[in-house]
C-alpha cells in the first residue's frame, strides 16, 4: 500500500481544474466541463470583490472533531469566527454523544516580532498547554497564512512535540492565500487527519477472535457504509440517510463531521464509502481506496426526488440490493407525492435563483422544478467535474443561466435586479444583501433543518411556500435600506469583469 501522504494538500486549480470565473448556460459550462474544464480553471476577473478562505473553511470540519482541541496558529483574528459556532458546535457534538465537550479553540497569537523571529516557541506553548490543561485525543494545528509566509515548519515541530504530549498531534496547512478556490479547504482538513488519524487497528485480532467471532466481523464489515457527512448537514438529515439504507439491511457510519478520533478507525471496516458531496470528500476517499481498497461512491447529492432515487440505487447496485431499493423508493415516492400536492398548486409557474455550493444548488433545482417552479439562474461557487452527474437531474439544464463565483456579490446583485425572480434560495452568508431585493428568501442549507432525503424535499416545500406568503420583513428592508451597490452597476452587464481563459 502506498501510504505516503503531501505535507499540504494541492490546489483544486491544478488538481482537478476547478474554475471560479463563468457566465452563460449550464450546456456551456458543461461542455468545459466535459473538456476537461482547463480553459475554465484559466478564467479569471478584471476585478475581484472577495473570496472565500480555506483557512476557515478547514476550521468547518477541525471544529467539529469530538475529544479535540484546535490551535490556531497565526495571529489572534484569524480563526476568530470559530466564536460564533462555539454554541451549535456543542449541542450537535452532544447529538451524537452526550458527554461531549463543546468546542476548545487556542490561539498561537503571533504578533510582529512573531513575523521576524518565526512562532515556533509561541506554538509549542501553546501546544503543551493544551495538552496539560484539556486532555484531548488530538490536538489539532491549524496554520494560517502567516506562519507560512516566514517558513514555519509546523509538521516538524509538531513531529519534535509528539513525544512530550499525551494527545495525538495532527498539522493542518491550510493558508488562506493556497488557493481561490476555498473548497481546497476540505482536503487541506482531510489531509491532516490522513497524516495522523486514519490509522487501522493493530493486527490483535486474529490472535484473540474465534472463527464465529470473525465470521461475524467480516459479514457486518460487508453490509456496512461509511456517510461522508458535511457541515452544513443537520442530525435529522443524517437520520433519514440513516433511515433509507437501513431499509435496504445497511449498517451506516457517518463522518468526519462531529466524529471523534476513534471514527476515523473503525471506519476502515466498511464495505463502502459513499460521498454526500463530491465537493468535500473525493480527495480522502481516493485515499483510503488506493491504501486500504476500500471502494468508494461519488455521483450525486441526495436532495431532491431524483437524486434521492439516483443515491439509493447506486448502494443498492453495489450490494445487490436492487429489488428491496425499487421497492423503497416507490413507497417513499408515493407518500413524498402526495404530501407535495398542496404545496405544487401554490408553487406552479414561480420563478426561482438559487445560488451556493455548486452541487447543492443543482440539486436543489431539482427539487424546484419537482415543484413546478421555473430556475431562472443559479450560481456556484465553483465548478468541477462533480457538477456533470447533477447536470442530468434537471429538465431543460442545457438552457439555464449560470454564474460561477466564489462569493463576488456585485455579480448576484446584478443578475438578480435584471431577472426578478419570484423567490432566491441562497446560501447562508448571501442572505444579507439578497434581502434587500425585497424578495422571498429560503437559506440553501441549515445545520438545524432537514434537507435531505424525501423528508427534506417535503420539509422544504413546505417552508418555501410558507415565506412566499409572508416576506414583509424583505419588502420592508428594500424599502427602508439602500441598494448594496451604485445604480450605475446594474445597467452593465453582470459578467463584465470575467475574463475567459
């Protein structure tokens, strides 16, 4: 088995040609897609308003890791937003296991004299801190841009720490400055834990096992599957994933999200993985096949009846299940149908824009055209091979608008002014400047609230059609607050600044 492992993971510049710069149609944007996406990933702007950082984004997963602390090393600010998670992170860690600790975040609080005589000494400290003071199972390093910047060698150090601390040391380079395109982060997350976390237990158990315990061992492994969850997930979408495979006699392991260090291991028991989003996973599921041949599952996102169906009989084929999958799907089918019936005579004919994680989005346009609803624009962060299963889910995908942007609210602001759509479902973050069009507004995702599954579609038509009825708190903020940008904007094109590569 190959088990050597980068210090840093790649850009998905170079390592799967992701673009951030695009404006036309989905059949466009497919067809670079199909091309190998080089010209897209060459793409840039003119002008450039914000991007989003992997250093944050990597805290998404880091944060989330049960019996773990994470030091953040750099300057006090960054990282600071983990404040705001504190909370949640908690209560959901609690979901799964009811001792849990919140979350424990440090900082290494580098400062200018930091800059020039390197943060060495100010990590380890802090590092020896940790340890001493909350007993985790890993401590995990998070390096910002500018301990990068002056040279830090955060992976020795903590390789020269290792034997002075009771906990696991895991590095994780992630600097903000790598890459833009901010998916990165997920396998800047996951390459850390590949460094110092996935581990198979040690080789005690042909030793110790009788031939019916290991019997027994090896036919759960076969009908077990590993969930790759994501953060914006809730523990009710978790469950109803749950529920479905468990109707196909499937035993589920859900991860990395609000795993502790132990998940990572017995996860290499497992007859399959399957990707919730290939956005975030397919850099450490092609890991764990080529070094424990593990095989693995990424095609589609399972929101929207379509996918959902699609989802479920790709496990089924692996296990050969496909009769009891049929079987399921047409009852779920069934009761979903007539739970939608009310809420498609309310919905027919709106018009929707629907902008975020570029999988979720086209997944989601599924669930609106279901619904009976019209896409007149989506938007992703960026685009990827991981788009093109997603594209056969949606009817007439070849005509619709699309915008890819990491962040870059002029451009939305804009297209939203000239199409006027009935609705916007937006990922959280955008919701902010959306609002002020004086337009319905559903979050793409919440951490609360389910979404997947044929419980979510249901539970998302009911929700959007209950703010389409009641969006006085948007009217009244158009009314009451200036546009985000100058009126001058809204006359030029929204793609101006894009530069084809």
């Amino acid at each position: 088995m190959n088990h050597t492992i980068e210090t840093s993971a790649p850009a998905r510049e170079e390592r799967l040609h992701a673009g951030i710069a695009f404006g036309g149609t989905c059949g466009e944007l497919k067809c670079s897609l199909n091309q190998g996406g080089t010209c897209l990933s060459a793409s840039n702007r003119s002008f450039t308003e914000t991007y989003g950082c992997q250093f944050t984004l990597s805290l998404g997963i880091l944060n989330t890791l049960r019996n773990a602390v994470v030091i953040m090393h750099g300057p006090i600010g960054c990282g600071f937003c983990s404040t705001n998670t504190i909370g949640t992170g908690k209560s959901y860690k609690r979901l799964r296991d009811p001792n849990a600790a919140g979350t424990i975040w440090l900082s290494s609080n580098m400062d200018e004299n930091d800059v020039i005589g390197g943060g060495e000494a100010k990590l380890k400290e802090a590092v020896l801190f940790a340890d001493r003071e909350y007993r985790p199972e890993i401590i995990v390093v998070v390096s910002s841009c500018v301990p990068a910047l002056i040279g830090d060698d955060v992976d020795t150090i903590l390789e020269n720490l290792q034997g002075d601390t009771a906990a696991t040391l895991v590095a994780c380079n992630c600097e903000g400055f790598k890459t833009k395109v901010m998916a990165t982060a997920y396998d800047a997350a996951y390459n850390g834990i590949m460094k110092s976390v996935t581990e198979p237990y040690g080789e005690w158990r042909p030793l110790t096992e009788s031939d019916q315990d290991k019997a027994d061992r090896e036919y759960r492994i076969s009908r077990t599957v590993n969930v790759f969850n994501v953060g914006s997930m809730s523990r009710t979408d978790e469950l109803e994933l749950q529920r479905l495979l468990n109707a196909l006699d499937l035993n589920v392991n859900f991860l990395p999200c609000y795993s502790a260090p132990d998940d990572f291991k017995t996860s290499l028991e497992a007859a399959l993985n399957v990707s919730i989003c290939g956005t975030h996973d397919d850099y450490y599921l092609k890991y764990l096949k080529e070094n424990f041949g593990i095989p693995y599952l990424i095609d589609t996102i399972p929101i929207g009846k379509k996918n959902i169906a699609r989802w479920l009989r790709k496990i089924a084929a692996f296990f050969h299940e496909e009769e009891r999958a049929e079987a399921l799907i047409a009852i779920e089918e069934a009761a979903l149908e007539e739970g939608l019936a009310p809420f498609r005579e309310e919905l027919k004919d709106k018009r929707v824009y629907i902008g975020g994680g570029e999988v979720r989005v086209l997944a989601t346009a599924s669930i609106a055209q279901d619904l009976g609803m019209e896409i007149v624009g989506l938007k992703g962060h960026h685009a990827d091979e991981f788009l093109l299963p997603l594209f056969e889910t949606l009817e007439n995908a070849e005509n619709i608008p699309i915008n890819i942007a990491t962040q870059h609210p002029f451009e939305q602001a804009n297209i939203i002014q000239r199409i006027k759509p009935d609705a916007i479902i937006i990922h959280t973050g955008g919701n902010s400047i959306s609002a002020k069009h004086g337009l319905p507004l559903l979050p793409l995702f919440s951490a609360s609230i389910n979404y997947l599954g044929y419980s979510g579609e249901y539970e998302m038509a009911r929700r959007l059609n209950r703010i389409m009825k009641n969006p006085s708190l948007n009217r009244h903020l158009s009314q009451n607050c200036p546009k985000p940008f100058r009126q001058s904007w809204y006359q030029e094109e929204p793609f101006k600044y894009i530069k084809e590569g």
